[in-house]
C-alpha cells in the first residue's frame, strides 16, 4: 500500500507573505495527520523563504507520524539535520532563482560530496533519500553512492500531456522497476495532483508519495466557504462589551 507524505511548506508561503503566525504549519501538521497523512515532508531552503527553522525544530517535537527533511546539500543543513534529527532527509537540488525544486539532484555528477553526506547522516541513524529524475544513470548513481531511498521525481510526468504523458509515465515505471532491482527503496513526488495521481499510485513498488501544493489549494477551495462565513457571523454580530 502506499503511504502518503504531506509537503506543507505552502502553508509557511502564506505565512511568511506576511511575515506573521498564520497561517502556522507546527499546527496545521497536526490536521493533516488527522486526515491520514502518514508523513509530514518540510523543505528548510537556504534563502528561508516558506519554512524556518523554528518550524523544523517544532515539528520534530510534535510529529507524531514521520519528519522528512528535505534540504540542499551543503554544510550549513548538514549541521542543522544532524542536531535536530529528522526521520528521513531527502537530498534535493536548490537554486535561488527557482520557484520550486526543478529538476532532480545530479548524483552521478557528485558522487563524493553525496556518498560523504549519506554517511554522515548515517552516523546518527538517519536514512537518507535522493530526489532524482527517472534515468538509469542517476539510479545507478544513487546506489554506488549509498542511498538506501531515492525519490523519483514526477514533474516531468505532472506537466506533460498525452503521449508525452504516456512516455514520462512509462519512464517512472521503469526507473521503479530498476531501482527495486539495485535494492533502492523508492519514493515518488512533485506535481501531483488530485487529476493525475493514480497512475502513479498504483505503481507497484512505490512506497510513499509527496504531495504538496495541489493539496494546500484544495485546502483553500474546501475551506474558504466556512472562513467567511465565520468572518461574515462576526461582522454581523459583533460582542457589544468590548475587551478593551
Ligand atoms: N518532493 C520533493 C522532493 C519536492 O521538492 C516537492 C516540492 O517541494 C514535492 C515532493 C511536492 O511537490 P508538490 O508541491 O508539487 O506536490
């Protein structure tokens, strides 16, 4: 069966366009959790831009399912993943410029700096993943290295239409194939959607898949409902003793 892990570093993105306490990802976790979630996946970037370190370190504390980390490798997240202990660290590829993770890390190019990292992680009991694309090279690349987890990246497939869908499907059926062959445990994300996840989910020998931004916006469109309405009852009825 597949597991599902909640990304909800667009719940942070709200935050910190206003650079206030809500919406809170440490408490809305909690939700997604209620709902099933079997994971909560939060990506700590370099520039900071949706989640903090005080989310990273609040989590880690109220998560009752499981922390995936997902951060760049450098030695600044090192040092944090080392001390605060995630379940799991997904290693992925991170450019300023960028407004999401494009592309999957280029583990064949950078064999010495990942297998180092792994290892370190491995020092204190924390598996690592690695989100690459669907390509021989790089799921051959991630086992030399010692990954015992890689993440297929499915964003290609996500954006695709038609052929060029079947084929991009066609290629993470493969690498998943491939990969169970290499002895990889293999995880699935990015673009999904509640259109387009199916034939991804029923990929026998995926075991987890990480999803995001399609579920914040349907958060969005199933609640916005009821948040006015909770507004308008206020407007309309306001307490006359006032607290100040
Ligand atoms: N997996 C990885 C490695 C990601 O970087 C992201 C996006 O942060 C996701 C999964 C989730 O992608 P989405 O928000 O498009 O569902």
């Amino acid at each position: 069966m597949t597991s599902l892990g909640i990304n909800i570093d667009h719940i942070a993105n709200v935050r910190q366009a206003r650079l206030t306490n809500e919406p809170d990802p440490v408490q809305l976790a909690y939700l997604a959790e209620l709902g099933g979630a079997d994971g909560i996946t939060i990506h700590l970037r370099e520039d900071r831009r949706h989640i903090q370190e005080r989310d990273l370190r609040l989590l880690r504390q109220t998560v009752g399912s499981r922390l995936n980390l997902e951060m760049a490798a450098t030695t600044e997240m090192l040092e944090i993943a080392l001390e605060v202990q995630p379940d799991m660290v997904t290693l992925v590829p991170e450019k300023r410029e960028e407004i999401t993770t494009e592309g999957g890390l280029d583990v064949a190019e950078n064999k010495k700096t990942i297998s180092n990292f792994i290892q370190n992680l491995k020092s204190k009991n924390i598996p690592t993943s690695l989100f690459i694309d669907p390509v021989s090279t790089q799921i051959e690349a991630s086992m030399e290295v010692g990954a015992k987890w890689i993440e297929l990246h499915t964003g290609s497939y996500a954006s695709s239409k038609w052929n060029q869908q079947k084929i991009e499907f066609s290629k993470i059926k493969e690498g998943v194939v491939k990969a169970k062959n290499l002895g990889l445990r293999v995880n699935a994300g990015h673009g999904l959607t509640y259109q387009n996840v199916e034939p991804i989910a029923s990929i026998e020998g995926i075991e987890e898949l990480n999803i995001g931004h399609t579920i914040i916006a349907r958060a969005i469109a199933i609640g916005l409902k009821e948040a006015v309405k909770e507004m308008k009852h206020l407007v309309l009825n306001p307490r006359q003793e006032h607290l100040f």
